[in-house]
C-alpha cells in the first residue's frame, strides 16, 4: 500500500508540475538582438513581448526589466546590480554610461533581463547581452615609466595598454614634478601640446596614444628648498610674499597655476632686488594654487592656498 501511495504521489507531483509549467508565460525580448555592440553614452531601445496561454498577450503592468553590468576576468569577474530598473513598459530607453571607474576594464558587457508574469504569478525570464565597441589605447610618457593617475584606479606607471569602450569620459592627471631613476622630471606638456594637469578626453574610434612629456631638471638647476626661499603667508588674503635667504630672487621667474596645472597669470619678472618680492594674488578666486619659481640657483614649486 505504501508503494501505491508513494507512486501516487510522484505521479501527482510531475502532474502539477507538468501543469504549472504549461501554465507558465513566455518572455520574448524583441530587441536589442543578440550581438548587438554599444559605446559610451548610446542610448539603446529595448522591446519585448510577453505572451500566455490562458491571458494572451500580456499587458505591459506585467513587466520588468533589469540591467546589470559584468566585469572582470575569471575569479576577479561580478556582477553590478542596480545599473536600471524598469517596471511597467514594454518598451524604452536604455543610456549606457559615458564615465565610471571602470574604464580600463577591456571585460566587461551589459545583460539586459526582461522578466514577465501571468495573472496566476508565474513569471518567465529570458536576457540577452550587449558587448562594447572597444579601442586600443596607449598611455605612455617621456621618459617611460613615469607614473599618471588615472580616474578610478590611481597613479600607474607608463606605459598603460587598455582597450577601453568607446566614446567612454577618459580622465588622466600628470604630476608636476616627479623622482623617477633617481633623477627629477618637471611636466612639460602633453603630446597635443596642452600643458594643463589634467587630460580629458573621450575614447577615440581608432587606436591611439596619449602621452605626457616631461623634462628633466638639470643637475646644475636644483630644486629649491623651503629653507632657501619661502611663500608666504599661506593661507593668503591679497599679498604673496617670496623671501629668501639670499639674492636669488633677482630677476626671478614666477607662474601661478592652478591645481589641474592651468597658469592663472601673465609670467613676469619679479625686478626685485630685495630680499623679499611681493605678488598680488587678490584677483584669484579661493582654492589651492602652485607658485612655480625659477630662479639662476633653481627651482621651486610651492603650494598656496587662497582665501
């Protein structure tokens, strides 16, 4: 008897089962397609259709879609949820990010899940992925080796191959000086012949090379020591004064620049044969300010901020 029950039951069970899975709607995303490719910033229209045997067509109250985002190779790979949810439409408007912290990822696609259900609740899910249209990108010095930081992931030494998605924002920010071999490096420009700080730019459709070109600084131009000249007061109000312990600031040469590298003022010589040269820095607006000092016994870079 307990045999008999026991039958009874499993065939109970596929029946129910058999039944449940008959009753169960089916998901069709329309498009994208399969093999579609974006860049960044693209907007993408996604259409789907949600069908049933008993309700027919479903209504667009019935569904859901989900986009998440796939990144990272072998164990490094996961998922980010939460890139959009869209609930109630059968149709839309997806934006592929145009900046995040992953642009050196060259691993990395969009899944788009469209999830539908039937007036019992049974839910049918099917997705489908999209893939970056992607560039090749070197990132590269003079001298090589030098370190850029790059937006997301910090200061990384030259060269830098990516192949990052198209169109996607690419920010990399070169220091003004830096030690590299034992020698000192101050920034010159970059191969466009931009001298601010910071490169922004989007990614190209060919392969290209960004490099920031620096010079070397002279063993006989040493860079000065805060115990041979002085700024300050710092924080200042109108007035920035240079001292110095000796007459080196005769004939000196002086930039402002701003904290992305910009010159905030007409280079000029100080004509001063004191001790001490008087800048007017009143028409800055607040912030952090570097005043680059040239002088016949060296350089100095020094940072100020204004009030």
């Amino acid at each position: 008897m307990s045999k008999i029950k026991t039958i009874l039951f499993f065939i109970t069970f596929l029946t129910n089962s058999l039944f449940l899975f008959a009753q169960k709607p089916k998901a069709i995303i329309i498009t994208p397609l399969t093999g579609k490719t974006y860049s960044g910033g693209e907007e993408i229209p996604f259409v789907g259709q949600g069908t049933d045997q008993i309700d027919g067509e479903l209504s667009a109250d019935a569904f859901r879609w989900i986009i998440v985002m796939n990144h990272g190779i072998g164990q490094a790979q996961h998922w980010h949820d939460g890139i959009a949810l869209y609930d109630g439409i059968k149709e839309g408007l997806f934006q592929s990010p145009i900046a995040d912290d992953h642009t050196l990822s060259d691993s990395i696609f969009f899944r788009i899940y469209l999830i539908v259900r039937n007036s019992k609740g049974i839910r049918d899910t099917t997705f489908v992925d999209l893939n970056p249209k992607q560039s090749k990108i070197t990132i590269a010095s003079e001298p090589s080796g030098i370190k850029l930081n790059l937006q997301g992931y910090g200061a990384l030494a030259t060269p830098i191959l990516a192949n990052p998605t198209q169109n996607m924002l690419f920010i990399i920010t070169a220091a003004q000086s830096q030690t590299l071999d034992g020698k000192t490096y101050t920034f010159k420009e970059w191969e466009n012949g931009s001298k601010d700080l910071t490169r922004a730019f989007n990614v190209p459709s060919e392969a290209s090379t960004i490099k920031a070109i620096y010079t070397v600084v002279n063993s006989t131009e040493e860079r000065l020591s805060k115990d041979v000249l002085r700024v300050c007061p710092n924080p200042v109000i109108d007035k920035l004064y240079l001292k110095s312990t000796d007459l080196i600031l005769n004939n000196s040469f002086y930039e402002i620049l701003s904290i992305n590298g910009q010159k905030m003022n007409v280079n000029s010589n100080t004509n001063s044969l004191e001790l001490q040269s008087i800048i007017d820095v009143s028409s800055l607006n607040q912030g952090v300010y570097f005043i680059k000092v040239s002088t016949s016994k060296g350089y100095g870079l020094f940072p100020f901020v204004k009030q």
